[in-house]
C-alpha cells in the first residue's frame, strides 16, 4: 500500500478551512454570522408585528385571529433564536476552553 501526503493544491483550498468567525475577504462577515444575525432579526420583527397586531386589536381595528397568529410565529421565532444563540455560546465555551 502506497501513501501519499495530503497537500492542498492551492490557497484558496487553505482558505475554505479557515474558522467560522473568519472570512476569505476579511472585512464580511462569515455565513455563520450572517445567518446569526439574520435570526435574531427575523425574531425581534416577529415581536414588532405581534405588537402591531395587539395593538390594532386593542384599539378595535385588528382581529383575534391576526393576534394570536402573530404572537405564536413571534414566540416560535424567538425560541428558535434563543436556542442558536445559547448552542453558539456553548460551543464558543467549549472551544475556548479547549488547551491547545
């Protein structure tokens, strides 16, 4: 059996391996970040339409129907949020707690 050294056949190979928070360009964003950040987003304009729509309820001029719709995708979006950030954090602590 004949084995052979891996080498990477360019730097762009070398690149593609750097870590998450990393980026080949280095002023963007990583897509782990971007995607992070797009998350929390989306959770904070759930909570923004969910008050909307408990507002126009509460002033006579929205339905039931719309509240309770948008107050559950809120919560749904918000835990969803929440769990990404709290398995972020617990994979950051792990690394950094990592000797090397």
């Amino acid at each position: 059996m004949t084995v052979l050294p891996l080498a990477p056949s360019s730097a762009a190979a070398v690149e593609s391996d750097a870590p998450l928070g990393a980026s080949a360009s280095g002023g963007e964003p990583s897509d782990f970040a971007r995607a992070l950040r797009h998350a929390v987003t989306d959770a904070g304009n759930a909570l923004d339409r969910a008050a909307t729509s408990e507002a126009a309820f509460a002033s006579g001029h929205g339905s039931l129907h719309a509240m309770i719709l948008d107050r559950a995708q809120a919560d749904v979006t918000l835990s969803v949020a929440s769990a990404a950030a709290s398995r972020t954090t617990q994979a950051l602590s792990t690394i950094l707690g990592m000797q090397v």
